[in-house]
C-alpha cells in the first residue's frame, strides 16, 4: 500500500538541538561556544534519561518540560553554577523556540506538495511542539505529541498515535526519525522508516534496521512520487 501520511520526528529529524541552543547557553550563562557546547550535549542527554526513567516507572507520564527543567537543574548542579528562577525558565523555555535545520522547512514543504499529509509525532508535550511547528506553517498538517500516548518513544503508544488519532494504517505511514533509537520504535512497530542519519551513527539492534537513510532530510524525496 502506498504511502499516506510522512511523520516527523522533531528534535532529532526537524530541528538543530546543538546548534540552536548552544548560542542561547552561551549568552545566558557568559560562557565561550566551545566551554556551552557540552553543556548543551550533557543536558539533551540528561533530558532523555529522564523520559526514559518516566516510561519504565510505570505511572503517570512526566511532562518533557520538568524532564528538560530535570536535566538542566542536574547539568547546572554539575558545573556549579546557581542561577535565578529566571533565567532557569529562560534556559527551558529555549527549547520552544530552536530554528530547524536548513534545508527541513523546504524538504517539508516538498512533501506536502507532493500530495502527501504531514505531522509531527514527536516527545515533546503538546505546547512546546505546538510552538516549533509554527516554523513549518500549514505545510505541517497534524502535531502529534507524546502527552497523548501517555508515554515517551520508543514505546509503542507513540507510533500508534497516527492510526488512532488520524485513521490511517500502518503501512500507510512513513516515519523520517533522527535517532536511532526512534527507528528501532518505529520499526518495532511495524511502521516504515527513513533515519536522517547527520552523525553517521548505526542502530543498536540490526533487526530493526530503517527502510531508507540519508544524511539529512533530503534523502526522504528520493522515494517518495508525486501522488
């Protein structure tokens, strides 16, 4: 069956978490590129052990905003700085606002011309991905959140989002992750995947290999005709 639907993972596939944050971090803590790099690294690391802890606990879910307020105030705690609550909300509420990769909006757009839907279907809670996708613009037709499966990827509540909420099949969704760990949910499911592969990295688990890589976004046009 051909496909119908492209989701996007966001913070891995659509956005520059480094490079848009590492400016930011930066400026607000007076530190050089080089010294706030590894900061960002350590708190994006931080940030997805939270929600990985979150879905093994087994309750309700933590929202992704106190997972990133989580990991900033541990990355904080680590270098020794103290900061104001200010400029703390200043730091999370950062991640609302980091601009895409270069050629993400255009590739996008492609896809929506092409005839085919488009959503987010993505970790964040639903305002904080509701706030990057204003950065697509109609191109980007449904903002499917984490929050509504109640769980974080690679569980598989997240994947089912798109048949349960937009009444689709499987087969007809093709999934663009930027992580390995979210092609092996993706394909564990079941679901057809495109890894936009930028840091050449492989998935842990062969057997859940992506159908198609690239090393960015633009390797998803290469198999997708007009329909």
């Amino acid at each position: 069956m051909a496909f119908k639907l492209v989701t996007f993972d966001v913070y891995m596939a659509l956005i520059d978490i480094q490079g848009g944050l590492t400016p930011v971090v930066s400026e607000v803590l007076s530190l050089s590129a080089e010294d706030a790099a590894p900061i960002v690294g350590l708190w994006r690391t931080k940030q997805m052990e939270r929600a990985a802890v979150s879905n093994s606990l087994g309750g309700e879910r933590t929202s992704f905003r106190d997972c990133t307020r989580m990991g900033l105030d541990y990355v904080l705690e680590k270098i020794g700085r103290a900061v104001t609550s200010d400029v703390r909300d200043q730091l999370v509420l950062a991640w609302d606002a980091i601009y895409p990769w270069p050629e993400a909006c255009a590739v996008v757009t492609e896809v929506k011309r092409r005839g085919y839907q488009t959503a987010i279907l993505s970790n964040g809670d639903q305002g904080m991905l509701d706030a990057l996708a204003r950065a697509f613009g109609d191109d980007m037709d449904f903002v499917l959140s984490s929050e509504s499966a109640g769980a974080y990827k690679p569980h598989p509540a997240v994947y089912e989002l798109p048949m349960r909420m937009l009444n689709v099949n499987t087969d007809e969704v093709l999934h663009v992750a930027g992580s390995g760990n979210d092609v092996l949910g993706a394909r564990a499911f079941g679901m057809s995947c495109y890894w936009s592969n930028r840091s050449a990295d492989r998935v842990l688990d062969p057997r859940y290999a992506p159908d198609h890589e690239g090393d960015d976004l633009r390797g998803v046009l290469d198999f997708l005709p007009a329909l």
